[in-house]
C-alpha cells in the first residue's frame, strides 16, 4: 500500500498542516505524538520529498507539501462524502424538505403525489412553496423544484418529466363579437390575455406547430395577470382569448364555456421539470427526485403531460 491509498498517512498530514505542530496534531487526533510522527515520515518515505520544515521551534510547509495538502484536503472530502452516501443508502430516507413550485401546475401535480411520497417515507416532512415568481433558489434553501418551461438557471441540474401540452381557447360569447379565427394571422383580431411572469411562457408572443412547421404569432395583450388559473377564468368570462394548459382547461370546455381555436394547429408545449443542486444530494433528495420521476407521468397518463 502506498502512502497516497493510507488514509491514515494524509489524514495526519493535513491535521499536522492545519494545528502547526505534531504535538498539536496528536492531541487532535487523540494519538501519541511518536505515532502521528511516524506517519508524516512514512508519508515522506512514500512520496519521495520533503513535506515540512523543521527546526527548533517552526514548522512549515515546503512547495511539494503545500500541493499535497490541497490534493489530500480534496481525497479526503471525497471519501468522507462516499461514506456519508453508503450510510444513508443503508438507512431510510428521514428529515425535512423545501420545495418549490409554480403556482398552478405545482398546486394541481405535487399535493397528491407528496401525499403518496410519505405514505412510502414517513420519516420524511416537507413544505411546498407555490409561486409564479422567479425563486432564488440557493439563498431559499430549496431543496428541489418543479418548474414549466424552460430553465435559465445553469446553477442548477435538471430532470425532464415531460411536455405539458396547451391549446388557444376563448369563450363562445367572444367569438360571436369577434368572429372564429381560421389561421394564425387572424388570432390578431381577438383580445389576448397574457401571463404577467414571462419566464414561464411569453407574455405577448404564441408559437403554434402544425406539421412540423412552425408559425410566431406576436399578441399585444389587453389584460395581464398573474396565474394560469386567473386567466382562464378572464377567458370563460370573455375578456379575450388566452394560452393555457389543457388539463386546466378541459372541464371549461367539456362544459362549454371555452371553445379550442385554430383546429390544426397546435400550440408548442412547455417542458415539465425537476431542478435541483448540483453535487451531492441528502437520501431524501435522491428519493423525492426519483419518486417525482416516477410517479407524476405515471399519475397523468393519459392527461396533457407527456412523457418526454
């Protein structure tokens, strides 16, 4: 065995550097000063050079040490967080968790599948935050998100659920003032009603997909608010014609009180994610972020979430 596979050889080494003196390392480490000084001369022996400077009363680290203890403080790390991962893949996922939605779709996707979630890790609490605003998402302390649309975040690392299909709707009263729209340019006699945070979808802007061909259509919009669930209801009451995800308006149009636009045509959907942290994640991350992966597609088939 080599100096550099003894953890116990750099774990003394770094100890040494960072108390100062041999003497301060033994007390640290509980250890007899003849042993932690033995082992810093096994790991010169080893490595070939000279770690430290000695004399009477100083001690100091010479340039290959001073490499060594920044490759040895970044081993060490490594290994104490694979331990960490083999103790909390023996053990059930247990703590709190901080997660992070958009207001309509998470309102409408995450209650029932955390419910599900604690039914198989009930060690596990969580609180769910439902915004449409931007969240910052390190300095908030959220542990995992799901967003729609696209990430602009390159801080965070992502896992795709599916696509979350939408379609034009107005109501029939409108449409009696208006007239029915019989291709994308026409939607610019209707009035439009646009989400307030652009970051999910835009705001004055629909891309519509028929064939595989695309067609931008640029809206100006008579009234903006803040929520899918808003819209939809400033739509059946005839404000203007909207953009909005099917599952939130199926019942509406089942009913009657919106009718789908533009047959043919369809308007591009919004990819459905998970954010998270990069680097590693507690047990109880990696179990949520793997239960979501799993169960939401499985809990909409059939809905307008498709698998991606």
């Amino acid at each position: 065995m080599t100096a550099f596979e003894d953890m116990r050889l750099l774990r003394s080494f770094v100890r040494i550097a960072e108390s100062g003196s041999i003497s301060a390392a033994a007390r640290a480490m509980n250890t007899s000063q003849p042993t932690v000084s033995r082992q810093l001369s096994q790991l010169e022996q080893d490595a070939g050079v000279v770690l430290l400077r000695r004399d009477t009363h100083t001690m100091s680290l010479t340039a290959a040490g001073h490499r060594l203890l920044e490759d040895a403080r970044r081993i060490l790390n490594m290994a104490e967080a694979a331990a960490e991962r083999v103790r909390e893949d023996k053990e059930a996922p247990q703590g709190h968790l901080r997660l992070v939605a958009v207001l309509d779709s998470g309102q409408w996707l995450l209650p029932r599948a955390l419910a599900k979630f604690r039914e198989r890790y009930p060690r596990v609490t969580a609180e769910l935050h439902l915004t449409n605003r931007p969240s910052k998402f390190a300095e908030e302390g959220f542990d995992c998100g799901l967003l729609v649309g696209p990430i602009t975040d390159t801080s965070l690392a992502t896992r795709k659920l599916g696509l979350m299909t939408r379609s034009l709707v107005a109501a029939p009263a409108l449409l009696a003032r208006t007239g029915v729209p019989k291709s994308p340019s026409d939607l610019r006699s209707l009035p439009y009603l646009g989400i307030l945070q652009p970051h999910f979808f835009s705001r004055d802007r629909v891309s519509l997909v028929r064939k595989g061909q695309p067609r931008s259509v640029r809206l100006s919009p008579v009234l903006v608010l803040d929520g899918m669930t808003a819209l939809r209801e400033a739509a059946i009451a005839g404000a203007g014609m909207t953009s909005s995800p099917d599952w939130l308006i199926a019942d509406a149009v089942r009913r009657g009180e919106l009718v789908k636009l533009l047959p043919g045509w369809e308007v591009s959907p919004a990819g459905v994610h998970i954010v998270f942290p990069t680097g590693h994640l507690p047990s109880r991350v990696r179990a949520l972020i793997d239960f979501l992966a799993e169960e939401i597609p499985a809990m909409l088939e059939g809905s307008s979430l498709k698998r991606a």
